[in-house]
C-alpha cells in the first residue's frame, strides 16, 4: 500500500479518450471492471448481467459459484 501512495498523482482519463472508435457501452463495463478498489469493482454475476452481454447473457446457462 505504501508503494502506492508513493507513487506520483496522475489525473484520470477516460477511456472514451484513449479510444475514440470503440463502443461505449464496452468502455462503461471496462471502466466497471478496472475499479482499482475491489469493493467497487463488478463481480462476475455483475459483468455478466452488464448490458454489453444484453444478447449474449442466459442466467440458466452461468452458475455461480458459492465460494
């Protein structure tokens, strides 16, 4: 932890900016999943249930682990 704090600020950017072409909705759960603190970053049953995986996402098909 002391490593990180020691570490020079930098201002945040977005990814929109890094990449211009890209789909927005991706760039959100990207962000989402990057969370640098684990308390605020998605789970997996969460990045599933993103709307980027709208089409794709079937609950009867993804069991969860309980552990």
């Amino acid at each position: 932890m002391k490593y990180i704090q020691n570490l020079p600020k930098r201002t945040k950017q977005s990814w929109q900016a890094l990449f211009p072409k890209a789909n927005p909705i991706g760039l959100d759960l990207l962000a989402k999943m990057l969370t640098f603190n684990p308390n605020e970053r998605l789970t997996v049953k969460e990045c599933l249930e993103h709307k980027y995986f709208l089409e794709l996402h079937c609950p009867d098909e993804e069991p969860v682990s309980d552990q």
